[in-house]
C-alpha cells in the first residue's frame, strides 16, 4: 500500500508523526499535480523523491524562518484527552526504533541513508536528486549506518 | 576506483564497505576490498556493524499510516469539488486515482462510485454558468498524458474524461 511507503519515508525523516502527517499531505497534494510528468517505472521511487523533495524544501524554509516546536514527548504525556481517534492513534504510536535512531543523525547522512535504505534508491540515482557526487552519496550513507549502528546498539 | 591503492597497501577499506553491500563496486573493487576484509578483523567488524545498520532499515517493516492521513486530502478535495467551486474534474479524476491508490484495500473496492462521483461533478461543472474552462481541459488532458484523451472527435467530455481516469489508473497499476 502506497500511503503507507509514502508515510514510512516521510516518519523516517522526520522523526515524528506530527511533522510526518504534514508531509504527507504536502506529498500527495504534489502527487496530483504531478500526475502528468509520472512515467512508468518504479512507483516507490518517483514517490520516495517527492516525499524528500518535500521534505527538503520544508526544512530549506525552517532554515530561513525558524520556528521553535516543542519535542513531540511534550506532546505524547501532556495530560488531556484527545479530541479523536485519528489523534490519539498517532499520540499512542511512538516512533520506532529506527526513527528515533536517524534522527540523531546530521540530516544530510539522514536524507542520503533513506533514499538508499527505504526508498531504494541507486547511488548515482541519490547523486542525481541531491545534486552531488556519487562520492559524497557513498560517504554519506557509510558514515550515516556507522552512526546509526552506534545508536541502535 | 582501484583499492588499495599502491602505496597506501595498509589502507582499510571504509565507506567502500557500504558500497561493497550495495552492489555498487566494479568487479575488480569488489573483489579487491573483499579480500582485504578476510585479512583485516577492523574492517570485518564495520562491515557487519554497517551491514545490522543497513538490514534494519531494509527489514523494518512499513510503518502504517494512521488513519485519515491519506484519506483526508481526497475527501477534502472531493468536498471542493462537490461545491463546483475552484476545482474541475481533473482534479475529481485526480483525486479518484490518488484514492484508489493509496486508500485502504477495504474502500478500493469503491472504484466506480468514485467515477460516478467524478462524473457528476462534471455534470455540475457543466450546468453551472461557467464551462470547464479550457484551462480545466488542458489539466485533464495534461494529468492523463495520453493521446487517447486528447481525441477531439469523441462525443462528450464525460466520457474522455472517463478514459482518462481509466488511463490514470493503468499508470498506476
């Protein structure tokens, strides 16, 4: 199922299942707009871009404007009940592991790591959407499971 | 890339590890760093650390989205469309699609009501004051990239239209 690849990327960048929510809505509205220029092909792939396109432009955006956003753990013990399903199954479901794990990685290890990892993306595929060398792509992915392999020990 | 290189024969093999799991070393690379990890216990050790790190992103199993993360956006969109205000029937096509394709299996099955729907907002677009503009045609004929949709002789917007979204779905099969 589509909307949940589309939402594993989006978590595993993010880190949260606040800012993964807003992606996704980002993600298929740009979707629908690009319906046109999808060739056939890999499906996940075309959708994996989107998804870190989106993400990347967002956090592009933070950068010029900084908000400050309390830590969603604020969020995930602040007493209140909620006010609907869909809200307290995304409050009751804590990031896993993994997500948790990549955040603690610098974002461009993160943003390389996840195009190779979940998205499935070839390295000069990675090179083509980040525009840098396929060396960078290498070393960045190398040192991003390094890391991430300290983190989940 | 050649590894070692010549004067550095004492080299470990590093991010060419990851490589090296990825499938992305030319042979003779590949098999270069591969002997050198059957003499070298330090890059045999990173190179099973790297490996446990990649497997479990690659053996995480997807993430479920909650529910109305996907659905929100077409029902919303449908909702627009409903009123005939800003949005034409390709995004009604659109929203069709992107339902069918990421909606639950259960709501999949729903696929010709969702035609239906498309289609009467179409109807609605019609009876109201303002025709699809051409703007709206070319979104269709645009999203359903398809030389069929684009067949000026066929009888009625409705059915181009209708073959577009069949078209859309193909795309997405």
């Amino acid at each position: 199922m589509h909307g949940d690849f589309i939402y594993t990327v989006a978590l595993r960048l993010t880190g949260n299942h606040h800012d993964a929510q807003d992606l996704v809505q980002e993600v298929l509205l740009r979707v629908q707009r690009g319906l046109a220029s999808f060739r056939p092909g890999s499906l996940e792939a075309w959708l994996g871009r989107i998804t870190t396109n989106a993400f990347l432009d967002d956090v592009r955006r933070r950068r010029r404007r900084p908000v400050t956003r309390l830590p969603d753990v604020v969020e995930l013990v602040a007493p209140g009940a909620p006010r609907d399903a869909t809200e307290a199954l995304a409050r009751d479901a804590l990031p896993d592991d993994v997500t948790v794990a990549l955040q603690a990685l610098p974002e461009d290890y993160r943003v390389s790591v996840v195009l190779c990892d979940v998205v499935g993306l070839r390295y000069d595929e990675i090179a083509d959407e980040l525009d840098v060398p396929v060396g960078t792509v290498r070393s960045r992915i190398h040192r991003g499971r390094a890391q991430l392999r300290r983190k989940l020990a | 890339m050649t590894f070692p290189s010549g004067e550095h024969a004492s080299e470990h093999a590093g991010e060419l590890l990851s490589a090296l799991l990825d499938d992305e070393l030319d042979v003779d690379t590949a098999q270069a760093v591969d002997r050198h990890v059957g003499r070298c216990p330090e890059c045999r050790r990173e190179l099973t650390d790297i490996d446990e790190a990649r497997r479990s992103l690659r053996e995480a199993a997807p993430v479920i989205a909650p529910p109305g993360v996907i659905t929100g956006v077409v029902t919303r969109r449908r909702r627009a469309t409903r009123r005939g205000t800003t949005l034409g029937f390709a995004a009604a096509a659109a929203a069709a699609v992107i339902s069918l394709v990421f909606a639950d299996p259960a709501t999949v099955g729903s696929s010709t009501a969702q035609v239906g729907a498309g289609q009467k907002a179409e109807q609605e677009a019609r009876s109201s004051r303002d025709r699809p503009s051409n703007i709206r045609r070319a979104e269709l004929l645009a999203a359903a990239g398809n030389a069929a949709a684009a067949d000026e002789s066929r009888p009625s917007f409705a059915d181009r239209a209708e073959e577009a979204v069949r078209d859309l779905l193909e795309f997405f099969g």
